[in-house]
C-alpha cells in the first residue's frame, strides 16, 4: 500500500501527541513523498488512514510523525528529520518506542549515520538505552 511520508508527513495531524513540522504552507504539495509498506523496512506500522492533504481530492494513508522519522532515516535524509527530538517529536513519552524501533534498524547499511544522529539528537538518553540493550 502506498502512504505519504517525510516532511510531508511531519506536516500532516496525526493521532500522536507530537509536534511534527509547522511550514505546511511552505511545501510543493505536488510533490509527495510516497513509500510502499510492501517494501519499507517497518511495514505497516505507524500508517493512519484517510489524511486529507493540501491540493488533493479525496483521502490517503499517512505516515504518523514517528513513522515518519524513522523513514527519514531509513532513506538517510537526516537534514529533514534534523530537530526530530526537540522539534518534532516534542516530548519524552514516546522515546523507548522510538528507540525499540531505530536499534531495530542496526541491519541497514547506513546504521552508523544512522546512529550517530540518534546520538546528536538524543544524546544520553540514546546512549544509555543502547548500554542498556547492550549494544
């Protein structure tokens, strides 16, 4: 199934207590990014349904905020998932689910960028969750 992701996504309400990105006006909203849970590397997690978007008739799926992020990261485009602690996720209430998910992610070819990101963004608290999975 297809579903929006990436800053588009971030852009987009979703059922998460969770800031996401604000600069709705600002994108080319022609340009949607869509992954495909056939083939994306966690599925059918964190996909809601029914988003109406800027610029388009009818409804889609959606990637929630942290599904989002996680894509972002998948894909390496860590300039847009930049700020995903403070910025876009806003709170610590979802940090052990984000981190469940992202150790996940250590098969991937790009998990030391990966992980070196987890580690600005997140710092101790990222760094003790990986001592504490003992990684």
């Amino acid at each position: 199934m297809q579903y929006i992701t990436g800053i588009h996504a971030l852009n987009l309400p979703c059922l998460l207590l969770t800031c996401g990105d604000w600069h709705c006006s600002a994108l080319k909203w022609k340009n949607i990014t869509f992954m495909d849970t056939n083939t994306a590397f966690f599925g059918n997690y964190g996909i809601e349904y029914d988003k109406h978007i800027p610029e388009h008739e009818g409804t889609y799926a959606a990637a929630n905020h942290i599904r989002a992020l996680l894509d972002l990261l998948e894909m390496g485009n860590f300039s847009v998932a930049q700020g995903m602690n403070k910025d876009f996720i806003c709170n610590d209430d979802y940090n052990e689910e984000i981190f469940g998910k992202v150790i996940s992610m250590i098969s991937l070819p790009n998990w030391n960028e990966i992980d070196e990101f987890m580690t600005r963004e997140y710092y101790n608290k990222w760094v003790n969750f990986k001592k504490k999975v003992r990684l």
